[in-house]
C-alpha cells in the first residue's frame, strides 16, 4: 500500500517520522514524501539530534539511527510537491508532528489543509501524532464548515507535557517547545463538539515506549482515524496504523 507522509522543510520531529517509516516500510508499504515545494530532502529538527539542553531531551538512539537511514531514501531525497499530489491515489495518510519553528509551514498550510481534506473524505485511514493532530484540527470538511475531527475522539500533545518542555528549558531554548501561543490541546479540544472527547492519556513526562514495551505509550483510535500524543507513542502509533491498514 502506498503512504502518504506530508513534511514541512524543516524542523519535524525525528522519532515521528523515522520510527512509522521504518515500521511501515518494514511491512511491505511504500511511504511517498511530500513537501510544499517538492524537490529537496526536508530536515529533521537538528535539535532532536544533537540534544535540546547539555545534549538532553532529545530522540533516543534507535529513532536516530532510522532517520540516518531514511536519508538515503531515493523518495526522501526527492519529496513529490503539495500541489501535484493527488491524495484519493494513497491508502493512508500520516501526519507526524514538531514543534520548532519551521513547522508551522506545515501545520498552517491551507494548501495542504485541501489535499487533507480531500483525503479525509475517502474513508481511508489516518494518523495524526503530538502536533499534527493541529493538520486535522485546521482543516475544515466543506460539507458541514467544521474541523474534520469535530465528531471524533482524539488526543494530541498534552497541555502538561508542552507547557512542562516549555518551562524546563525556556532559560537555555526561549520559546522552542511553544509553536503557537495557545497550546495543542487548547487549539484542539476548541474544534471538537463535545470537549469530552478529548483523551489526555496517562500523565507522562520521561518513559516512552519501545519496539518491545508499550507500557508507557497511548493512541486513541477512533473508526479509521488515530491519533498519538509524543515521540513516546510512536512505536504503538505506527503498529496501529499498519493494523489499520490490514
């Protein structure tokens, strides 16, 4: 099955990307990348490579080594553009999420909003984690005016978990982990038509899960829609989808 994987040029996050795409790819699906501008092999948000603080805080060493993998990927090296995609070719849609500012090219994209739409329409599923639920949250169903998720269960990244990053290393980082001035999960839960409906999950702010232990992992999946909170999520995210898939 083919993937469809939209990034912004820079600053996406490193385990959400590399940990489904080795997954996926693993289990036979074909992941198509896809830029605004096509062309150029987006970057992952150095940071998350070298360490936010005293080289803390950033991706553990077996999402890195996937990413350093996925860089020599032909597709990776060569995205498709947003506009020549045709989402009703693709049997899922994966949106990862990051924080820094290079994402907001993404997460605020109406061009992209349309081609998600347009996907969203056909049933077929999807997968937002941390930060990209806010693709979904943003793109409107031009059938009813509302967010596509409006009548869905969701989670995203935590108030507690964006706001505790935040404070942790404003001293070093500034306004690093704050993309926008109001948090995810505000952004989110405003879109919903019962706030109910959104799934905070465990508090968790260090374990994370693994290939192995989903212990302290958490997705909410909702008919063919699912949805993640973190990097930490993203091994069960990705076995979720693939399930999915099937």
């Amino acid at each position: 099955m083919r993937i469809l994987l939209p990034l912004p040029d820079r600053d996406f996050d490193v385990t959400e990307v590399a940990v489904p795409w080795r997954m996926l790819r693993d289990a036979g699906h074909d992941v198509v990348f896809a830029t605004e501008y096509g062309g150029s092999p987006p970057q992952a948000d150095p940071l998350l490579l070298g360490g936010v603080v005293f080289g803390q805080l950033g991706a553990e060493p077996e999402p890195k080594e996937f990413y350093r993998e996925l860089t020599g990927e032909a597709g990776f090296r060569a995205p498709l553009a947003w506009d020549v995609v045709e989402p009703e070719e693709y049997d899922g849609l994966l949106l990862p999420g990051g924080h820094a500012p290079g994402m907001r090219q993404y997460l605020g994209s109406r061009a992209l909003h349309t081609k998600v739409a347009r996907f969203w329409a056909t049933g077929r599923p999807v997968g937002a984690i941390c930060h990209g639920v806010l693709v979904l949250a943003r793109t409107i169903d031009p059938e009813t005016g509302r967010s596509v998720i409006a009548g869905r269960r969701t989670t995203c990244l935590p108030k507690y978990m964006e706001r505790g990053a935040y404070y942790l290393t404003a001293w070093r980082r500034g306004r690093y982990y704050r993309t926008y001035p109001a948090y995810v999960q505000d952004e989110v839960v405003a879109v919903l038509d019962d706030p109910r409906h959104f799934e905070r999950g465990p508090v968790e702010m260090r374990r994370r899960g693994t290939a192995s232990d989903d212990t302290a992992a958490f997705v909410v999946q909702d008919g063919n829609y699912l949805s993640a909170r973190w990097p930490g999520d993203a091994y069960l995210f990705a076995r979720r989808f693939i399930a999915m898939l099937a």
